[in-house]
C-alpha cells in the first residue's frame, strides 16, 4: 500500500515537472501556426533581428573556438600553480549575473572603460556597435565552450597522444590528428551549449550594445521591444528560437554520444550524458 | 494618505516617476518602466491596482478596452536633452544632434518619451538628419538617461524631471518653446483590481495638495 502510495507520488511529481517544463513551449506554439510563423520572418523586424542574432553569434562563436580551444587544450594537458584558480575564473562569466556582465563590460570597454578609453583615443568606439554585440554573446557563452572543451581534452587517452609521438609524429601533428579527433564530439557538445547561450544573451547585450534595428537589435531584444507593439511577431521570434534550441539540444546529445564513442574514458556534463 | 496603511497597492507606473511615487506613498509596491511596456502587461493580465503612464494614450486606449477605470491628469513634465557632463561631442543646441558621428540614444518608438522625441524633431524638421545618428532605442527613459550618465552617448531625450536625479553628470538642454510637446501623465484605476476603494484613493491623492507639492519639488509641472 504505502509502495503504491510511493509510486502514484512520484509519478504525479514527474508529470508536474514535465507539463511545467512543456507547457510554455507547447503554448507559444499553440498561439502561433507555422503559416504565420513563415509569413512573419517577412517582417522586416524579425527578419533583420534574425540576420543580426545569426551574425553576431557566428563571428563570437568562430573567436570562441579560436581562443577557446587552445585555452582549454593547456588547461587539461597542463598542470601548473594557479591551475585551479584559473579553471574556476573560466567559469566565473557562467554564474555571474548578465546585468553584472553588461556592468563589466561597460566599464573595461566602455567609452570611459578600463581599456575602452585607450581604444577611444585609438578612433574604435565599441558601445552601441555589432562588434559591442558580439563582444557579450562571447562573454557570457565562452565558458560553457571552454569548460566542456576542458573535459572533452581531459577524456582523451593520454597515451594514444604519447605513441602518435613515440611513431614520430610532432605536439602539432599529434594535435590535429590524434587530440582533436578524440574530443571533436565534446568539443562539438560545448559549442552547441555556448550557441545556444550566445543566442539568448539580452542582459549584457542591452547594456552595452543597446538596440537598434539591423545594427544592435538581436532576437531576445527585438522580442522585448516588440512585446507591447506586436505580440504576434514575438511569438514567431519566439517560435523561431526554440526551433533553434531544440536543433543545438539535438547537436549536444549527438556530440555526447559521439565523444563517449571515441574517449576512453567516460565523460559527465551537468549529468547530460550517462556515466558508463 | 492613510487609506492606503490598509492593503498593499500594486502600482504600474512610467519609469519617470522612479523616485518621486514611493516618496508620495511609501507604503505601495510598485513596478516601473516603460508606460507601453507595462500597458502590455495590464493587457496580458498582471496584477496592478493602479496604472500611471507618461502619456494620456495609454491609459485611453486601456479604458476603451475596459481595463482600467476613467484616467485622470495628475502631472505633467518636459522634455529636454541632456548630454554627459564632459560633452564630448560639444552639443548646444538641439540642431548639433545633426553634425555626422554624434551618438544619439533616444527611447523605442512606443515609448511615450520615444514618441514625444520623434514629434519634437518632426516639428523641428530634424527628423531624418538626427535619426541618422541614433545609435539605440531604448526600452524606457532611464535607460536613455543613464547611457547618457555614463558618458557612452553624446545626447539624449529624457524628461527635464529625470535630468533632476543625475544632475551632477549630465547637462540640460532646453527645446524650443515651439517645439515642446505636452507631456502629461495619467493614472487610472485597473479593472481587475481588488482594491478598488484604496486604488481610487491613491489616484484622488495625486491630485491632493501634499502629492502635488512633491511632485513639483521633483520638477513635474503642475496638471493645469
């Protein structure tokens, strides 16, 4: 009887966490039919908000790779003082507060910034500009990169990297076409979770970069600024989104299989993939 | 206002009245922002008692709908522009708005001082050259005001009332007595309201002597 009682409990949980979890997506969705979803990617708000999001995330997460990757490479490979320090102060942008990231970035590369006032005697002015856009969506969505990319290198065999050295090849051949292999799933895990974040960024992004149309104006923004103009635009935007999201959550689940396929050893992210 | 000690009013009001509502009802909790933004809300079902726009359209056009109560004019303000203290882009009249390059942040189209701000400069004759040089719309009047506060933009349009809280970091520039548009605020009762006596109360107090005085120290124009 109380084992009854138990699992009748734990199933109402269940579904309450589920419909919870659903029931906003479902309802923008049941506000909003794909024809009129189609038609509204007309508007030239969304459209140019769509054009905006896709670019500015595109250049952050091709820098995020770039920096990232190395950055993450050294701190799985390496062990030096400060090693721990260094891994936590990747993470830091992750739990801080976007306000408090759009603060940060206004007084390093603000016009009166730390580093902005040098850049503004230099002719670049970054507030207000895609480039200031950009700029956030890096900051808040490079650790989750980093960090999974840190594990990614860290399940690697280390000794499938020493005998690709032992049959002569060298740390950059080994690099390229032993590590890399090795972690491309996870590496391609943290890029689909860093896109997804760059993607939604609106707090840093509206402090620093502010919003213009075709210039500043992201998706998240042009969903604020449309809320009280044209509701049915926002839930194509907002349409628009979580189709996105449901293709990078499909990229990361793929990306996970793949690494555990191709690492030795197992690899856990925020409990997404099953320790085997 | 001892009426309002009983219940707790839930108050929408425009941003521009940040610091100068709690000082008239200390007791009231209240959500300030963009006037649109939170008539869209009202719309959407929040739970306000009291609706206190930038704009007289606003609550008009919740009233034709049935959502709130008749409006009333409580207030009314300026519009000025102000720029960082340092000037960088040396702005003194309104027309240096057009020189190339200067940074321009003005509130979103909706926004009642985002429309006020394109009805001054169509007045003006302004329009197309000072729009060239926006660099964002902002989603209510102190986000206008404190990008200018930080120095990032050369000039904004903010309520002369908003200029008042960051006096020390941004200078005023008056409009052209022509071109001022008649900014005024009005409060209404929500509908769905389930204070409707202490809401109607805090909207007659507005009119009363005390919250008046307050209003004017804070720089609001007296409601004519």
């Amino acid at each position: 009887m109380t084992r009854l009682a138990a699992v009748i409990a734990v199933g109402a949980a269940s579904f309450v966490a589920l419909a919870f979890l659903l029931l906003p997506i479902v309802a923008i969705f049941a506000r909003t039919s794909p024809a009129h979803l189609v038609h509204q990617l007309s508007n030239p708000v969304v459209r140019d908000a769509f054009v905006v999001s896709l670019k500015t995330s595109a250049v952050a997460q091709v820098l995020i790779i770039l920096f990232g990757t190395p950055a993450a490479y050294l701190l799985a490979s390496r062990r030096f003082p400060g090693h721990a320090l260094a891994v936590t102060l990747v993470e830091l942008p992750l739990v801080l507060p976007p306000a408090v990231a759009g603060i940060g970035l206004l007084a390093a590369f603000g016009r009166f910034g730390l580093l902005g006032s040098s850049l503004h005697t230099l002719g670049v002015t970054l507030p207000f500009t895609q480039a200031a856009v950009t700029i956030a969506v890096a900051y808040v969505a490079s650790p989750l990169y980093v960090r999974q990319a840190i594990a990614a290198f860290e399940a690697t065999d280390p000794s499938l990297a020493a005998a690709s050295r032992t049959l002569g090849a060298g740390p950059v051949r080994t690099f390229f076409r032993v590590v890399l292999p090795l972690a491309r799933g996870g590496l391609i895990a943290g890029l689909a979770l860093s896109f997804a974040r760059g993607l939604g960024e609106f707090g840093a992004t509206i402090m620093f970069a502010g919003s213009l149309q075709r210039v500043t104006q992201t998706l998240p923004l042009a969903i604020y600024a449309e809320f009280d103009q044209n509701f049915s635009a926002t839930l194509a935007m907002s349409g628009v989104l979580v189709l996105v999201s449901v293709l990078l959550l499909l990229a990361l689940r793929i990306g996970l299989t793949w690494q555990r396929s191709t690492s030795t050893t197992s690899l856990s992210l925020f409990g997404l993939s099953h320790s085997n | 206002m001892r009426l309002l000690a009983a219940v707790h009013l839930t108050v929408f009001a425009a941003a521009s009245l940040t610091n100068v509502f709690p000082k008239i009802a200390a007791s009231a909790s209240y959500s300030f922002g963009g006037s649109n933004m939170l008539a869209a809300q009202i719309e959407q079902g929040a739970p306000a008692d009291v609706f206190a726009s930038a704009d007289t359209k606003l609550p008009a056009q919740l009233h034709a709908r049935g959502l709130c109560g008749t409006p009333v004019v409580f207030t009314r303000n300026a519009l000025v522009i102000v720029v960082p203290r340092s000037n960088p882009a040396r702005i003194h009249t309104v027309s240096d708005l057009t020189r190339r390059g200067v940074k321009v942040d003005v509130a979103a189209a909706g926004v009642p001082v985002g429309d006020y701000t394109t009805k001054v400069l169509h007045t003006l004759r302004l329009l197309t050259a000072v729009t060239k040089n926006i660099v964002s719309r902002e989603t209510d009047v102190r986000s206008v005001l404190s990008k200018v506060a930080l120095g990032e933009a050369d000039a904004g349009f903010v309520y002369a009332t908003d200029a008042k809280t960051v006096a020390g970091k941004v200078t005023l520039i008056t409009l052209p007595g022509r071109a001022q548009p008649d900014v005024r605020y009005a409060a209404c009762v929500v509908s769905t309201t389930r204070h409707g006596g202490a809401a109607k109360a805090f909207v007659t107090a507005l009119l009363g002597s005390s919250a008046q005085a307050k209003l004017r120290a804070a720089g609001f124009l007296s409601r004519r």
